[in-house]
C-alpha cells in the first residue's frame, strides 16, 4: 500500500520519462521514420499532461515532504506539456530539411520536460538542484543539435560553459543556507530562517553569501542582466525550433524554481532579497530592450527580448516579496502567455528557413505579406502580443504585473514606471518587423513554401492561445490564483 501511495503523486514523472524511453524504443523498431516517432511522443505527451490533471486534484506530499503535488505543481506541469509539444509539431519541417534526426530531438525534449516536472514538484533544495540539471542538460545537446553548424557548436559550448558555472555556484549557495538552517526540506528552511530573521538584526556572513550565490546562480538560468550573454548567442546558434524552445521551456522552468525557492525556503527573507530583484528587473528590461532595439537579426532581436520578459517576470516576483499575492498570480500568468506567443514567432521564423540558406535577418521579411500571407498575419499578431495590443495575451500579463507593482508601493512601483516605458521602446523594434513584412518590398521574388499540418496545427493552437488569453484571461486566471495561494501563507507571515 504504501508503494501505490507514493506512486500515484509521481505518475506523471513517471509518464514523462516513459514517453521519452518510448519515442526511442520506436526509433529502434521502425529506424529512419518519423510519424512513429511523433505518434509515440505526442501519445505519450497527452497521457502525460491527463495523468497531471488527474493526479493534481488530490493534493499529496511523499518521500517525507520533499516531492508535492499542489495546484502549483498541476498548472506548472501542464505549461510544460503543452511547451513540448507544441515544440515538437513546430521542429520537424526544419529538421528534415537539414537532415536531423526527429525522434532523437523529441526524446531529448521530453527528458528535458522531465526535469522541470521534477523541479514544479520539488519542495526539497537538493530535489530542486536535480530537477534544475535534468532540465538544463539537454538544453546544451540541443543548442548544439546541428552539429555541421559552427555557429551551432559556438552557442552550444558558451551555453554549456556559462550554465556549468552558474549551477556549480547555484550549488554553493545551496550548501551555505543548508549549513545555516540544518535542513533541505523548504518547509524546514522556511521556518529555520523566519526565527533568524525574528531574532537579529542583519544577516549572517554564511546567509548572505548563501543568498547571493542563490540570486547569482538563478539569474543566470534566466538569462538576467549582467548574467545574460550566453544567450544571445545560444539563441542565434541554435536550430529555430530549439531556440523558441531555449526561450520558454528552460525560462519557466527557472521560474518555477525561483517560485519555490524565494517564494518558499527563502520567504522569511523577503524584505533582504526583494530590492535585489528590483535592481535586477530594472536593468534586465531596460538594457534587453535598448539592445534588442540595435538588432537586424529577427532570432538575435528576440533573443534580447527574451531577457527583457524576464525583467518584466521579475517584476511580479518583486511585488510578491513586497507582500502582494498578485504579483505571484501576474508572475504565473506572464509565463504562460509569454511562452505561447513566442513560441509562435519562432515557430514562424523556422517555417521561413525551411528553405536552406534563408537566414532570420530583418530583409528576409520584406514583403513576406505577398509571398506567405497567412505566416505575416500570425507573425504579426504574436509581435503584437510581445509588444503588449491589447485584447492579445500579451497585453494582460504585462497588465498584471504592473498592477500588482503599483499596489506594492515603494521601490516596487517603480518598476511600473519604468515598464511601460520599456513598452513603448520594444513596440519600435517589433513593429519595425511588421512594417517590413507589410510594406517593404521582398529583396527577391521566391514563391511560398509548402509547411506540414504539424506546423500548422501548432500555429493553430499558439494563435487560439494568444487571443483566448487576451479576450477571456478568465481562462486561466482561477487556475494561476489557485496555484498563486500554495505560496500565499508566506506572504502572509511578512506581515
């Protein structure tokens, strides 16, 4: 019996990782075919994403607290599915064309998907630095999955060295808060450094570097400024799909694990790591967007942008360690429409190079509106979404977190100003592609390309996505609060 009760809340993991040693099996089987393949992931991706419905309607908590299965863990775990597989109906068009194998990219995807399941679970420090590596090593394969690509290899090893460094510091502070508090466990942490807190005036010398190598090592993972150059290149490097996958799957992923280690272990120590995070959402919107302004590469433009969104997330993270839960429900919200939009540009982006030699360079959209009408609309509609149009989803997650800045007060509400004032610089750069693909003559007349139903019905689904988040936030918003409320009690206990 106890077996059967510790793995009903880890069925979904469970399924996770049987999807991808599945997608193998099958490439084994039948060898060189893809549908199998696909069939196999995406069968296995929607048993998945049932069993995370299913199992998250009855909170539990095993192995002696340091796995949960909350509201927050469901609505995280789905974001992931959905990610994945809207990733993998994106990849293949691009990847037959260079000749790269697709069920390998699936199963290596999915293992990814795993670890950031294990991550959205996780209520353990040593768990979370698991979770943390399962999801950010086939990251690094991916970025270099085109292997005869130098610039590929390039943003591979930087990704590589750079993630190395930041998880072996993460690592440190790891062991620093341990050796202060006694424990793994977050609940343990939590109430080993309310009494800290409660009983002096200042931080340890031990605490305080624990804290800084934590912010450092996450920051990284996040891709925030200063610790935000291995991005651009990676972005770049990159095969498209990977990148719109590099661009979400492992940010939300990070994010997840800021929530239940800032948000969790480290709540009681709000009021100290709150103004860092201020600072670091000031100059991570600020500078991304002033350097995405430069670019004449789409991928490299988005890149920067990326990291701007994080400025934008980090934000809701701020208003939350300033005691407002809705800067937790904008934080949660910002994550799933930032990453069914994006995915959508890149996913238009790499149906564009599905013609060897097409670079993502700024002409390569002029005059797209003549040759592939339907991709200019969406294309459109997703950079209108990034740049925050209303009614699109875009617009109400940046709503959110500016909101919930304001209502914070303080330092917090300075992030509001300075946000709406990075909108404005980031509709420059993403309505100068629109203006490009609208009114800019084509640097040469090539006809339209034909694109799988896959792409299609992913298009499908990140576009449906992108207006239904906008024109009925409803849709999600009573799942974002529900898991928004697993953290509030430590919002709770600030004041």
């Amino acid at each position: 019996m106890p077996a059967i009760d510790t793995l009903g809340p880890l069925a979904p993991l469970i399924a996770a990782v049987l999807t991808a040693a599945a997608i193998l099996i099958v490439d084994i089987i039948v060898p060189g075919r893809k549908t199998p393949a696909l069939a196999a992931a995406f069968a296995g991706l929607a048993i998945t994403g049932l069993l995370t419905v299913v199992v998250g309607r009855s909170p539990a908590s095993i192995f002696d607290g340091a796995y949960t299965v909350d509201a927050l863990t469901t609505f995280l775990d789905v974001l992931f599915v959905s990610i994945v597989a809207l990733t993998i109906a994106f990849a293949p068009d691009y990847l037959e064309e260079r000749s790269l194998p697709i069920p390998e990219f699936a199963a290596v995807l999915v293992f990814a998907m795993s670890g950031a399941m294990l991550i959205a679970a996780s209520t353990d420090l040593l768990v979370l630095f698991l979770g943390l590596e399962l999801m950010v090593l086939p990251g690094y394969l991916l970025a270099g999955y085109h292997k005869s690509d130098g610039y590929s290899t390039e943003g591979a090893i930087k990704y590589f060295l750079l993630g190395s460094f930041s998880s072996a510091i993460f690592l440190f502070g790891l062991a620093f808060v341990w050796g202060t508090t006694g424990t793994t466990r977050v609940a343990g942490v939590s109430s080993a450094l309310a009494t800290v807190a409660a009983g002096g005036p200042g931080l340890s010398a031990g605490l305080a570097m624990g804290l800084a190598f934590l912010t450092t090592g996450v920051a990284f993972k996040i891709a925030a400024v200063p610790f935000h150059y291995w991005t651009p290149d990676a972005y770049q490097g990159s095969p498209t799909p990977v990148t719109g996958y590099l661009s979400v799957g492992p940010k939300v992923g990070a994010f997840a694990l800021i929530i239940r280690l800032f948000a969790g272990a480290l709540g009681p120590l709000a009021g100290d790591w709150t103004v860092v995070i201020v600072v670091l959402a000031a100059i991570t919107m600020t500078l991304g967007n002033l350097v995405a302004l430069t670019q004449d590469n789409v991928k490299r433009m988005l890149a920067y942008s990326s990291i701007a969104h994080t400025g934008y997330m980090l934000m809701g993270l701020a208003a939350y360690g300033a005691g407002r839960v809705e800067g937790m429900e904008g934080l949660l919200y910002y994550g799933a429409a930032y990453a069914f939009m994006n995915l959508g540009a890149f996913a238009v982006i790499a149906a564009l190079q599905r013609r060897l030699g097409v670079t993502s360079s700024l002409s390569t959209f002029g005059g797209l509106v003549r040759r592939e009408p339907a991709l200019a609309v969406l294309m459109a509609l997703f950079l209108l979404s990034l740049t925050g149009i209303p009614p699109t989803a875009g617009f109400f997650a940046k709503a959110f977190v500016i909101l919930a800045a304001v209502q914070a007060g303080g330092s917090v509400s300075i992030l509001a100003v300075i946000a709406v004032l990075n909108a404005a610089v980031a509709a420059f750069y993403y309505l100068r592609v629109v203006v490009y693909m609208f009114m800019r003559d084509p640097v040469e007349e090539t006809a339209g390309l034909s694109h799988g139903r896959l792409l299609w019905a992913g298009l499908a689904t990140t576009t449906v996505l992108t207006i239904a988040l906008g024109l009925f936030p409803n849709f999600i918003v009573n799942a974002v609060t529900e898991a928004a409320r697993v953290v509030t009690p430590v919002v709770a206990s600030l004041g």
